[in-house]
C-alpha cells in the first residue's frame, strides 16, 4: 500500500470534508464532483467563475439537485440561483426507502440487459437515478434510450458520458414518456435511413455525418419534403463531379420556394424543364444560323436566349429580325445581346415595332449628317472653273484639233 504525505496547508485553501470524498464522492458522477467543489470553493470566498468547469446550465443544475437530495447543499430558486452548502451529515445516507430500491432496481437490470449484461459502476446507477429524477424520463423512456444508444452506437463503445448527453437532449426536446421516446426513434430513423439512401444513391460508401442528418431533419420535419421527392432531387445532380448535401440543399431550396415537395409534382416539373431547355437548345441553333455563325450554342448562349424567350417573352420572329440585323458582325451574338437588351429597355416587344425602331435610328443617324451628298463609285470632288480660265480651256483644245 502506498503511504500518503501533505505539506501545511496554503492560504487560500479551501478545506473538504473526508466525509464527502469517503462517502458521498466514489459514486457520483464526474461533472458533479467538480460543479460541488468549485462551488465550495467559491462558497468559502474564493475568486473564480464556473464557467471554467465547460459544463453547461442543466447539468450544473441536475449536479447541485443530486448534492441536495445528499443532503449537502440546499438551493434557493432564484435568478440566478443561490447555492448555500451545509455541513456533512455524521452518518451514511439513509438507504432508499424499498419499493423505490426496488423500483429502481429492476430499471437497473433493464439498463444492464441493453448493454448486453455489461456490469454498471456505482456512477453510471447514479446517472441512471438522475435520468429519471432529475430530467424526468420515464423509466420505460429511459430503457429505451439505451438500447436505442446500443443499436446505433454499439455497446462495446458506448459510454455513459454518451448517454448522459443523449438524455439531456431528449429531456431538452420534451421527450420524457415512452410515446414520447417512441416518436423520436422512429424519427431519427427515419433521418438515418433516408440521409444513407442520398449517400448510396451518389455510391458514398461513408455514413451520414451529424451535419448531414441535421440537414436531411431539415428538408423533411422542416420543409416538408418527401423522401421520394429528396431522393428525384438528388438524382438530378449525380452528373456534377462531386454532389453533396450542401449543393443538394440550395436545390430544395429552390424547389421549396416552387412548392414543389411530392415526387410527382417534381417529376413533372423536371419533365417540364428538361422539354424547355431541349427547346430553347433548338431556337438557339437556328438564331446562330441566322446571323451566320456555324458554332453550336454554348451555354451562356441558351442561358440568354431562355431569359429572351421566358423571361421577356419575346417572340421568336423578332429574335430571328435581331440576328438578321446581327449577321456579319465581328461578334454577332455579343451584338444581338446588346440590340435586343435595348429592345427590352425601350418597351419594343413585336417586330413591327423592331423594324419602327431600326428605322428611326437609321434617320436620327442621317440626321446628324445633313451635308454630306450621297455619292456613288464614280463620284469625284469637282473644282471650281472661272469664266476666263473656261474659255482659254476650250481654246487650247481646239488648238489641238487643227491641221
């Protein structure tokens, strides 16, 4: 056995009572051991802040209601809350009364039948008490909390630090009865097994992450989506190098905003857009015709020409007019982008109107020059003849003509 020294005590030491570390310490929870002495050692005048333990609101709450029922501390409820500490009783803790030992006796067995008979300490049956006491899950809730925790997690890895956070959240959530426990299951189920559907369907061989269920709760308890309609959605993007549940997610999005949320509403959109964007391809081919070029349409170009088509609803006989107008042009398309823009600008939506239009610019164009003589090939700049420099002309060709 090892032996044990101390050097005297320094100031500001804050003194613990051997009772509390021999008797009241070996079977509580860690949190809960560290949430009473920071405490004590702020109740005796120390300087500090509990911040520092990283130990949130309710389980510092669930702590200090486990010490009081010690009989250790007594809480004044309050904002905030006032924890007074009282001296150590001289004796053990009086044992539960027997049906409530009981009680949670059997609880205990049930717990230990859903890890497979793994043999509890006496912290993990303190957190198994407070589940019930402190959080208020029903026993039947909190059976099958753990065998949930035991499918999913495994129970050879599973710890009772895990459960106690999954019992907080469930106790955050309002789920405390066995209805209440059942519901929830069978929602995160649902979540796990449509979110690995998504990440089979684009041959991800990895399990959905924390994030990616998160997402999946969104798009089905949040938006409403149904899992056919998700999985449709997230066909359409396996052609893009890597999907993923963020790209899918500004997808549904969209969608959402179409209230498009069932698989057959989807579908025939899709089907929609897919005979749209076949047609805009087309028109857009036989514009490039028009105006000469022998490329096939980009896809800014059947971009520009569906927002021509849609979303101006301009007709296509005053597309095929701007391309016309376009032909020749060192860059046709960029110049029929430009005229039909004006168009749209100007209100000119028929080809009557296009043609009125072409003709004013051509006269207002003409208009700003008004002294300019319209001149074929064969025109010249004529000079200026005097009188006397005329006759000594015709004299001198005479001249040349006589014998």
């Amino acid at each position: 056995m090892p032996e044990f020294l101390i050097q005297p005590a320094p100031v500001g030491a804050t003194p613990v009572d051997n009772r509390f570390i021999g008797v009241h310490m070996p079977n509580a929870p860690g949190e809960y051991v560290k949430a009473y002495l920071y405490g004590l050692m702020l109740a005796a005048g120390g300087a500090g802040d509990l911040s520092c333990l990283a130990l949130e609101e309710e389980v510092l709450l669930a702590a200090f209601r486990h010490w009081e029922a010690q009989g250790l501390v007594r809480l004044h409820e309050g904002d905030p809350l006032r924890v007074e500490y009282l001296p150590l009783p001289d004796a053990r803790p009086e044992p539960a009364p027997p049906a409530a030992e009981h009680r949670y006796t059997q609880l205990v067995e049930r717990v230990t039948q859903a890890l497979h008979g793994r043999t509890l300490a006496a912290a993990d049956v303190a957190r198994v008490y407070d589940w019930v006491q402190v959080y208020g899950l029903e026993e039947e809730a909190v059976e099958l909390m753990v065998a949930h925790c035991a499918r999913t997690a495994g129970s050879a890895r599973l710890g009772f630090a895990y459960l106690e956070t999954v019992a907080r959240s469930w106790a955050d959530a309002g789920v405390r009865t066995l209805e209440d426990a059942k519901a929830h299951v069978a929602r995160y189920l649902a979540r796990q097994t449509g979110a690995a559907k998504i990440l089979k369907l684009w041959n991800y061989s990895n399990r959905p992450t924390q994030p990616e269920l998160e997402l999946y709760e969104k798009w089905t308890a949040g938006w409403g989506f149904a899992e056919d309609a998700i999985l449709l959605a997230a066909a359409q993007t396996t052609g893009t190098r890597s999907p993923s549940f963020k790209y899918l997610d500004a997808m549904l999005e969209t969608f959402k905003a179409k209230n498009l949320l069932t698989a057959p509403a989807l579908a025939a959109y899709l089907a929609q857009r897919e005979q749209r964007q076949a047609d805009v391809k087309a028109q857009a081919e036989l514009l490039l015709r028009r105006m000469g070029a022998k490329r096939a349409p980009a896809r800014e170009d059947r971009d520009q020409v569906e927002t021509w088509l849609y979303d101006w609803a301009m007709p296509m006989e005053l597309l095929f007019y701007a391309a016309e107008l376009s032909a020749n042009k060192n860059t046709p398309f960029a110049y029929m982008k430009k005229l039909v823009a004006d168009w749209q600008a100007a209100g000119v939506a028929t080809l009557k109107a296009a043609r009125e239009a072409q003709a004013q610019m051509e006269s207002a164009r003409k208009d700003t020059q008004p002294n300019a003589a319209k001149r074929s090939g064969w025109d010249f700049p004529q000079r200026q003849y005097s009188q006397e420099e005329l006759d000594r002309l015709v004299i001198n060709s005479m001249r040349e003509f006589e014998p």
